[in-house]
C-alpha cells in the first residue's frame, strides 16, 4: 500500500498534488513519501513479530541512500547494511548507530574495513578467506576486534533477473557453502575477529519464497555443524530480496508471509535472526515525476518522450524492468504508446507498445515504483544533471536533494595547461 492517490482527479503524493512539485522543483524529479517509507518500515517489523527473539533491522543503503530517507529509517528504529565507505559515511551521518551498521560487499578495500573499524560498527559480512585475513590483521594492528560474520552463498536459484542474482555458486558473492566448516575454523582462531554468525543473501526482487527458505535452510544446517564443532553462533543474517509489486495487479509474497517462513525456519536457532531489507521498504514508496516533452508520431505507435532519461532511471535499460507510467491528470481515454526519454541510446526506453493514459506535449506523469535503485543509480550521461528528489509529509514538502546542474558536473572538470599551450 502506498499514499500516491487521485483527489480530484490529480494524481497527490499524499496531501501534495504533483503539479505543485513540477512546477515549484522542476522535472525529472523523485518524489517519495514519508507516510509510504514508515507503513513499509512498519509493517516489515510488524512480519517478523514472531521470531524466537527481536531481530536487527538494517535497511539496505543501496537501494535508496538519500540521508533524509536513512533519517527516517533510523527514527523507525532501523540500522544499515553497507556496501561502501560512502554508504557507511551516509548511515552515520544520518544519526544510524554505529553499533547498528552492518557492512556487507565482495570488495571492501583495506581503507574501508578500517574505516568501519574506526566508527566501531556492528558487523562486518566477509565474504572471503582472503578477506577475513586482512581484517583480522587491521583489526589487530588497531587493537581492536572486528565483530562478524561468514557470507556463504548457497547455491540455490533465485529466480530473478540474472544481474540481480547473487546465491547461485558461480556468482561473486560469499563463499562456498562447502568450505565454510574450515574456513570458519580457520577464520575464528585469528586474534582481532570475533566471528558471531553466518550471513545470506541470494539476490533481488524474489517473487518466490521457495528459493529463500531453501537457502536459510542450507544456513540453519550449517548453524547445527558448526556449533556441533565447538563454535559460538550468536547471529544470523538472512539477507534482504523480498520483492515488490511493479504492476498493478501483479500478487508477491507479502512480508507476513515471509516472516511466517523465516519464523519456522529459524525456530530453534537461538540467535538474533538480522535482516537487510532494501527494496521492499522503499520500493513503493517513490515516484519518478516526468514531463512530457513533444508525442512523436511512429511508424506503428507514437513515441512519447519525457524528460526523464535512462541516466534518471537506469532499470528499464538495465534489467528490461517494468515500471507502471501513469498520467498525473488522467483523462480517461488511453492510448499505446512507446515511453522513451530524450538520451541519444535506443536503450532509453521506458517501455514499448505500453498501454497508457493518453498524453499530450506538457502533461505530467509518473514511472511508479521508483523508491527503490532509482535515484541512486543516477548518472549524468547526455550532460544532463543529477535528478532532484523530493519528500513528501502530508500536505508539505522539501526538496531532499538539490538537482545537480550539469554546469557543476563541469565545474569538476579541467583542462590541463598541455592542450591550451601553444
Ligand atoms: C542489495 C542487497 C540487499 C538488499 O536487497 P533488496 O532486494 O533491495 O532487499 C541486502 N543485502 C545485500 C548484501 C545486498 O547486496
């Protein structure tokens, strides 16, 4: 459930009409709402009600890193799972305790572990021998101990888009499940890790709880041998992938659902069960309002060209994904069309033959379901800025991140003294 609804026959996030924040911020513009973040933060909590114990909530920065957002979450009494030392820079500057920060990702560099080290975080998610000897060994030179736990990837089949699958054993992420015995042996005797747990994740945008309850269960098996072989577990992160309904009409597995089989699966385990949830907390609560440009007649169908681009909304282009477009002022007729933006790359493609609200030069509309890898995936190809984004609270709104112009994009730039000699 989300708070973007029609009052009088305008499209509002919340109390605000949309046509107030295109006119007063300008196009393309992220649009989220604050009631929509809490309900999602809420109602994930409210799922996992059942465990054996109360479980750690870190949202996934990745998904959406906007410190307002992160503000909220921590408010909602969430942590954060990292993947950078600009995430982890984002959560504690957010107010996120450093206690509360997980810091997950197959690259972390020397710099970053300590980094995470310094700031005293609450888990580091290593996902390699190699990995876990280097920060054994900051660790130690620091004086320190680096709380932790193993990532193992469990070799099961996510069924998601391939470039968001990260379980299956050919995949980068953690290590096999079947050197995880020896490597946690090995791993647990270094001075400066204090290794607590086992840490999962299989991949985004799981439409199928099957999947994730075969992988904790590989996980709640491997909790039994290692404990069976004198080691102490206190925790257990199963990740985040829960997905979210990207058309309307479409049935996912409700977090109640998935805390029910996280409930069962984990009976027993004796441990403070973590989460990383990303995009079911954000997904549905964001909009990317657009303008339309100019509606260009095709061959078959017309061309309606918005002036939000791939480089705003990299999913479509990214992962051929799936976002609802809806006219912020629908008339009631309709027609089909093909959503592209303006950049010079045919994969500027919103989506093809879509059936949608009949659009005009000038009108305003919204790519629905862009709370979450929307913003953050931004770039500024084409020399166009970076997208603004707004938060929406009942019938006010602040701009949470200015749009950066392209001329400051340049500011950044030089050119050396050599090309201007002469
Ligand atoms: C991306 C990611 C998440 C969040 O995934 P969602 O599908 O957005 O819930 C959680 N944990 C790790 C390690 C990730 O890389």
């Amino acid at each position: 459930m989300d708070h973007f609804r029609l009052i009088d026959g305008e499209l509002h996030a919340e109390d605000v009409p949309l046509s107030r924040i295109a006119d007063e911020v300008g196009t393309p513009v992220y649009v989220y709402s604050r009631a929509t973040f809490e309900r999602h933060a809420r109602v994930f909590r409210d799922a996992l009600s059942g465990l054996d114990r109360p479980p750690h909530l870190a949202f996934a920065v990745k998904a959406n890193p906007n410190l307002a957002v992160l503000r909220l979450l921590a408010n909602e009494g969430y942590g954060a799972d990292v993947v950078s030392g600009g995430e982890l820079a984002r959560a504690l500057a957010a107010g996120m305790a450093a206690h509360d920060i997980v810091f997950s990702g197959v690259g972390k560099t020397a710099a970053e572990l300590a980094q995470g080290l310094d700031a005293g975080i609450g888990q580091f998610n290593i996902e390699s021998g190699e990995e876990g000897r280097e920060l054994a060994a900051i660790a130690a030179a620091r004086g320190v101990v680096a709380r932790c736990a193993l990532r193992v990837n469990p070799d099961v089949d996510a069924g998601t888009h391939d470039k968001i699958s990260t379980g299956k054993a050919d995949n980068k992420f953690g290590v096999p499940i079947s050197h995880a015995p020896a490597l946690f042996a090995e791993l647990s005797q270094l001075p400066g890790l204090d290794l607590r747990g086992l840490a999962v994740h299989i991949g985004s945008q799981l439409s199928d709880l099957d999947p994730l309850e075969q992988a904790f269960g590989k996980l709640g098996a491997m909790l039994r041998e290692l404990r069976g072989a004198g080691h102490t577990i206190t925790h257990m992160d199963l990740g985040g992938g829960l997905g979210v309904p990207y058309r309307s009409g479409e049935v996912l597995p409700t977090p109640h659902a998935y805390g029910a089989m996280v409930a069962r699966v984990t009976r027993g385990w004796d441990v403070t069960v973590m989460f990383e949830p990303g995009r079911v907390i954000a997904g549905n609560a964001g909009v990317l309002l657009t303008r339309v440009i100019r509606v260009k007649r095709g061959l078959n169908h017309p061309f309606v060209i918005v002036d939000a681009a791939m480089n705003d909304l990299a999913r479509p282009a990214l992962y051929g994904a799936w976002h609802d477009f809806d006219a912020v002022r629908p008339s009631g007729e309709r027609m089909t069309g093909n959503i592209v933006g303006p950049i010079c790359e045919t994969g500027d493609t919103f989506a093809t033959d879509r059936q949608t609200d009949a659009l005009v030069a000038g009108d305003l509309a919204v790519f629905r379901t862009a709370g979450a890898y929307g913003a953050t995936m931004a770039s500024s190809y084409n020399s166009r800025g970076f997208v603004a984004e707004v938060m929406v609270d009942g019938a006010d709104y602040a701009v949470v991140a200015e749009r950066i112009l392209p001329a400051a994009i340049a500011d950044a730039e030089r050119v050396p003294d050599f090309l201007t000699r002469r």
